[in-house]
C-alpha cells in the first residue's frame, strides 16, 4: 500500500491482517524506523541523515522482498514520496507477485487527523500527495476518507480473491526507464 501520512495505510494494514484468510506479515517502513537508534540517529548531520533515511528505505524493500521470496505473504504499508524508493521497489520485488494499492484521503481529512493525532506536523500529508502519487498507476485504489478501514480492507481482500488479472508493477516496469526515471529527486540508490 501507497499513501501520504495519515492516510490509513497502518489501520488498513491491521483489518487486512484479520480479514485475510492466510497468516499475513504487517511490513511498514515506520516499524524499520523505529529498529533504528534514535540516540544515534538524533546525532546526525542533515548530510549524514539523509544517507541513513535512504539506506533505512533501501533496506526496507529489501527485508520485504526477502520475506516474501521465503514465502511469506506481506501487507507492505510505505510511502513512496521520491521516484527512486518506486523504482527500487520495481526491481527489487522481481519475481514477486505485488498488487499495488493506492491508499487515498481528502486534504480536509488529512489535517484534521494530522491534529488530531499530534505526532505528525500538519501540512506533512499535504506536501506528500503530488510525490507521492506521481507514477498515478495502481491495481486498486481506495479513499479512507469516503469509505471505512472495514470497507477498504474488504475491498482489497475481494481483488486478492479474484486471483492475478493485471499487475501495476509489470505496467510501471515497462515506464520505469523512461517517465519515472525524468522525475526530480530520482537519485538511485
Ligand atoms: N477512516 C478513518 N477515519 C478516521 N480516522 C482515521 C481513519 N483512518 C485512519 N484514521 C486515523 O488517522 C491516523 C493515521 O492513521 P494510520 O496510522 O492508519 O495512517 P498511516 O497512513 O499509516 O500514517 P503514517 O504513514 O503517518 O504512519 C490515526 O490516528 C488513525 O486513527
């Protein structure tokens, strides 16, 4: 799942994990996050921070692609707000069968959580939404802003029950080279 902050992903991510029939692993890139020291990180340079965030983001996708090449089935819950985290994701998850699902939420919404829960900054989803959402290629997409968290889960374990039709990420793959690769901020990893 792909989506701005507060969008939903996390509460998605939990109903999924008791609607879905199979044991499904939760994977966000908040909880490699939170693996990190924070003393350590705290220490950093804004240099250094950013080679950190873009090592904890490449090793994410790949903790992810492991899991899943071991067999295991993953909600993976992620924000792709720079090309380059898309498009590692496009080669690392080769041979892994993904369904892309765009997590979505009005603006309103957005900063009336954003306030509401204090640990995000308000505006944080707002400034996310256009990177975010750039590539504009999903398998399914859902508004967490007209529909519940039950219904969005429901929705996405009804597209899994309908077996494979089409994959985004075949789709996105055969671009990759191209439109994603002309976005700014597409330093690769
Ligand atoms: N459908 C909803 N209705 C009301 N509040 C919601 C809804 N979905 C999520 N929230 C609230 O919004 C906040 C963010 O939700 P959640 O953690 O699931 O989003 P997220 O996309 O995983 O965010 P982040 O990427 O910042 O961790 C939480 O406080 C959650 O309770």
């Amino acid at each position: 799942m792909n989506g701005v902050s507060s969008s939903g992903k996390s509460s998605i991510a939990r109903q999924l994990l008791i609607d879905l029939d199979r044991p499904f692993f939760h994977m966000g890139v908040d909880m490699i996050g939170a693996m990190r020291s924070q003393t350590r990180t705290y220490e950093l340079d804004a240099i250094a921070l950013t080679d950190v965030l873009r090592q904890t983001r490449a090793g994410f996708h790949r903790a992810v692609a492991a899991m899943a090449l071991a067999g295991n089935n993953i909600v993976m819950d992620h924000v792709l707000s720079e090309p380059w985290r898309l498009r590692d994701c496009l080669t690392v998850m080769t041979g892994i069968d993904v369904v892309f699902v765009g997590v979505h939420c009005s603006l309103d919404e957005l900063r009336r959580r954003e306030q509401q829960r204090s640990d995000r900054p308000v505006g944080t989803a707002a400034s996310q939404i256009e990177p975010v959402h750039a590539h504009s290629i999903y398998d399914l997409e859902v508004d967490t802003s007209t529909d519940t968290i039950e219904a969005c889960s429901a929705r996405i374990k009804k597209f899994l029950d309908q077996g494979r039709l089409r994959r985004a990420f075949d789709q996105l793959r055969t671009s990759a080279n191209t439109d994603l690769g002309q976005q700014s901020g597409g330093d690769p990893v």
